[in-house]
C-alpha cells in the first residue's frame, strides 16, 4: 500500500503539459500557412508568363481550325479577352502577331484549295472560309486590349489585316499582280455565297 501511494504521489507531481499555439499544433498551422503561400505563389506563377501566351496562342489557334460556335465559342472568346488583358504589352503583340500569321496562312490554304477543287466541292469551301473570317473578326477583338465592350469592352472599327500574298522579295511585279487577282477571284466568290447565306462578312475580309 505504501508503495502504490508513493507511486501515485510521484505520478501525479508531474508538472502538466503546457497548452497554447505551441508543439505540434503551433507546427501545423506554420505549415498550413506555407503551403497557402507556396500554392498562391505557383497559381500567380502559372497565371501570367509563357503559360498565359501559350495557352491563348493554342485557344487562338484552335478556334481558327475548328470554329468558335454557340456558348462553348462565346467562353473561349472571353477568356482570351481576359487572358489578353492580364498580359504586358509585348505579350500582348506576341499573341496579335501569332493570330495575323494563322490567319494568313488560313485564307492561303483556302484559295489554293479552293482553285485546285472541283465545282462541286468549292462551296464547303467558302463556307470554310466564311466561318472562319467570322472567328478572326472576334478574336482581333479580343486580342486588342484597347478595345471594349462585354465585360468592359466596347468594340471598335479595326484597320484591314495585312496578308502577305507572296514571299517578300521572291515575286517579281507580274508573279504579285497574278496573286492579287486570285484573291480578287476568290474574296468575290466568298462574299457571293455569303450573301446567299444572308451573313454580313468585315468589309476587309
């Protein structure tokens, strides 16, 4: 008996654990509060930079190739607009540049097979390009953050693309005046089927 309440005195002199924000759970809620800013610090990262460009090139892209219809065309167009207006201004003539290529290389591919098909296929053709200018007309808006409108924007009368008709300083006079009737040729069968659609195309196109 005497040793039990000896053991149970010298148990219960110890001196209590301290309580507070100290030990284990001080420790957890340090980390806690590492792991928020690291995660902030990685989305901040990912948000802006090459992935911001290169993501809005390959939507930019994307959208030229296979369309921009209803509300799933209508999001990827606002989020280029968004992406657009979070970038610095040589990001943002990065992306113009990249879409003015890719529209130029589109409307060559369409006249060189437009020309080399046969009558009954040249209309899916013109189709094809009609949709497509209809794209490039929204995402020039997107890409110029002085524009405005929905969300802020307001969309303004933009100057004609400049499409190069030929390799510069491969083509002689007669070789660019030959590529500049073509393209007479074709933009007339393209606003021809348009209006048989009842679609008003951008006066440049």
């Amino acid at each position: 008996m005497t040793r039990v309440a000896g053991a149970s005195r010298g148990k219960s002199s110890r001196p209590p654990r301290p309580s507070g924000t100290g030990g284990r759970g001080g420790r957890w809620l340090a980390g806690l509060a590492v792991c928020g800013v690291a995660v902030l610090l990685a989305w901040s990262w990912l948000g802006r930079g090459e992935n911001l460009v290169d993501r809005t090139l390959d939507m930019e892209r994307r959208l030229l190739t296979e369309g921009a219809t209803g509300r799933a065309g209508r999001r990827a167009v606002d989020e280029i607009v968004r992406n657009v207006d979070r970038m610095r201004p040589e990001e943002v003539r990065r992306v113009q540049q990249s879409l003015e290529a890719e529209w130029a290389r589109s409307l060559r591919q369409d006249v060189d097979a437009y020309f080399a098909a046969q009558a009954e296929e040249r209309q899916s053709i013109l189709d094809r390009s009609i949709d497509r200018s209809l794209v490039y007309k929204e995402l020039r808006f997107a890409v110029n953050p002085r524009a405005a409108g929905r969300g802020g924007r307001r969309a303004k009368k933009q100057s004609p693309p400049a499409v190069k008709t030929a390799d510069a300083g491969a083509a002689t006079a007669e070789e660019k005046a030959a590529e500049r009737r073509l393209l007479e040729r074709y933009d007339e069968a393209v606003r021809q089927r348009a209006r048989e659609r009842r679609i008003d195309l951008p006066a440049w196109q």
